[in-house]
C-alpha cells in the first residue's frame, strides 16, 4: 500500500505529445550552445532547493575553520555569492548547491560531509513544509506531509511511503542531471534522522538505510549518522521503518499550527512546478536505462508516450538530435564516475552501456583526448 504518493508526470504534456501538425517555436531555445551541442547545465540547474539550505553549509564550514575568504570564492565559482540564505521564498540550482558541498567537502577533506551539513538544519527554517512536519501529530502523518509537500523545500524526482504487513519505506530521488547527488542523498538521510528523533524520541532508529550513491572510502561516519545496515549504490534512496513507529506520537504536535502549515502548503504548491519537459525528461531516461540497454530512441520514446520521430523532430528544434544526446549524457557520466569514485573501469564500462572496456577507451580518447585512466590520474 502506498500513500502520500508524489512523483513526476508519467504522461507528456499535450503539446508534447506525437502530432505531426506540431509548429517548432520562433524563439531560439537558450539551452543550446553556439557550437550546436545541448548544454547539460542549463536542464540541471532547471532542478531547484530552499535557499535556506545553504545556512546549514555556511554554519558547517564556519566551524570547521574555513575562512569566509575561501567560502566567498567557492560560492562566487557556483554563481551563488548573490544569494541570501535568510531567504524564506528564495530558491537556488539544486545542482550548484549540490556540487558547492562537494567543493567544501574536498577542500575539508569531508567525503561526508552531506551528513555533517544536515546537523546544522533547523525544521523551522523550511517555512510552512517544516512547520507541518514539525507540528504533526505522530509519524504517519509527518511521512504523508513528507512525501505530499517536499517540492516546496527541493525538487525531487519523486517521494513516496510504502507501508507494508511489518515494515515501513519511506523512497525518494534527485533528477540523475544533478551531478553530485551523493551529498543530496547524504544530507536528506542523515536530515530525517536527525528529526524523527527529535519528533519522535532519541532511541528512534532506522532499520535499514539505501543510498542512491557510490559506496564511500570510509563507511564509519555513515554508520554512525544512519544507521549499521547500510546499502550503497541503491536505485532508489529509502529509509526502512518498523510499520509500529506509524503510530508513535510527535512531542512536539499542535493541531492548530498543523492546520494552518498545511492550508498554507497547499496553497503554495500550486505556485512550484518541477521542471517537465521533453528535453529533461529525454535525458534522464538515458541516464536511467544506460546500463540496462544503452541508448535507444525506440524505448526512449515509448517510455515517454510519443514516436521516434516526434522525438527527433523536437530535440532537431532544440539545435541536438537522440545521438548527440545521448553522446553527452554518457560524457557527462564518465567525467562523474572517473573522476569523482574509484569503481573499476569495467564497471564504469558497464554503466556508461558500452559492451567492453576498450569501447570505453575509445569513447574517452574521442571526449576528453585522455585514455580513462588518464583522466582519473589527472584528477587526483
């Protein structure tokens, strides 16, 4: 049985759908470059997350001693140095957020440190999302606010509970264009921890946690933050529940600031919308389904309820056509998964859809003029 389900449209949106009477738009699509090719960053940054949660890296890295000098150059680099993170409407690129943790968590030699940022995040900061978590009067309900109204705070893929005979899961998912999700995942576990705990009484734990991110060097500060039972490189994140903590009371419930925090959310999810067009929605089925199969329009299309050829018609209107696509989409992981973990390149083969390793060697000579094993040298 699910509830509080929320996750992106299944279904195209009319205009998107396969209609050959279709007039291509007069505006030229800003995503795509002067050299013809799709820009991965435009989509990405389309995914976006509460300004505020910038507050709890800025507090993270202040007491671990980073100056403010480094701070303010990093967040220049990501283009976020004009934002407020006192802001309580403001939004940023969940994608430069994201890859600036990364940044801090390299220069504090931090590979954790999406669980260290959660621990400086306050509920009560994530306006009327937070206090309708904050104020629910036991778990289920937290779990169904949790899943009916996390878009107001960060643009998930989807979030939903599952509640089984004996267990509880709780799922969710970034876009696979945010390049660094490993510090999203880390920082949403270690946050829900944190807070069913101090709902829900300090012996609360998780029975199992799932990540949807490469195993870490060093597992003990994730044992220590989530819990012993840890999966990595999960498809999906989840947190796994006993179906009895459903019915545990919030400490800190009140059926009048409830009330209030929920007509408000209500209210306010009208004005959020999670980016869904075909473009986005083309690549990260690509992303998705790389391994399984590699690219395919036929399969891409139809998971996307339209024709190859409608398909290829509007990526030629955006500058890019399925193969460059696709092209890009495998670049973009390989600079992520040579440069930023340590599996093997058989394995990286594997996810990038190749049929072997030399595919792989071939590939990575023609995008970055480096064997892949040159480029992860390069890295370190």
């Amino acid at each position: 049985m699910k509830h509080g389900l929320w996750m992106a449209k299944d279904a195209l949106p009319p205009a998107d759908r396969d209609n050959d009477a279709h007039t291509p738009s007069s505006t030229a699509d800003p995503r795509v470059q002067t050299d013809g090719k799709y820009d991965w960053e435009a989509d990405a940054d389309r995914f976006l997350i509460h300004a505020r949660a910038l507050a709890g890296l800025l507090a993270h890295a202040e007491k671990q001693g980073l100056s403010s000098a480094v701070m303010t150059e990093e967040l220049a680099k990501l283009r976020l140095n004009d934002v407020r993170s006192d802001s309580f409407d403001g939004f940023i690129s969940m994608n430069r957020f994201a890859k600036l943790m990364r940044r801090i968590g390299k220069i504090l030699n931090d590979e954790a440190i999406g669980l260290h940022v959660a621990d400086h995040i306050d509920l009560g900061s994530m306006g009327a999302f937070g206090m309708a978590v904050v104020s629910a009067p036991n778990l289920d309900q937290a779990l169904q606010v949790l899943c009916r109204y996390m878009r107001l705070y960060a643009d998930v893929s989807f979030a939903a509970t599952v509640i089984g005979e004996q267990e509880v899961e709780f799922d969710w998912a970034y876009s696979p264009l945010i390049a660094a999700r490993d510090v999203l995942c880390d920082r949403a576990a270690r946050l829900f921890k944190v807070r069913m705990r101090v709902l829900f009484g300090e012996a609360w734990e998780p029975r199992r946690v799932y990540l949807q991110r490469p195993k870490p060097k060093d597992l003990r500060p994730y044992r220590q933050a989530l819990c012993s039972n840890l999966t990595f490189d999960a498809p999906i994140n989840r947190i796994v529940l006993r179906r009895t903590d459903l019915d545990l009371p919030n400490v800190h419930a009140d059926a009048n600031t409830h009330e209030i925090a929920i007509a408000l959310a209500e209210r306010m999810m009208a004005e959020r919308r999670i980016p869904d067009d075909l473009s986005i929605r083309a690549r990260e089925d690509i992303l998705h389904h790389l391994a399984d199969e590699g690219p395919n329009m036929n399969e891409t299309a139809r998971r996307l309820g339209t024709s190859p050829r409608s398909l290829q018609r509007r990526l030629e209107e955006l500058g890019t056509t399925y193969q460059r696509l696709s092209d890009d989409v495998r670049k973009a992981l390989a600079d992520e998964l040579l440069k930023q973990t340590t599996l093997p390149m058989g394995e990286i083969a594997f996810r990038l859809g190749f049929a072997n390793q030399a595919n792989l060697t071939r590939a990575s000579k023609r995008w970055f003029g480096l064997s892949p094993r040159q480029v992860r040298a390069q890295e370190t």
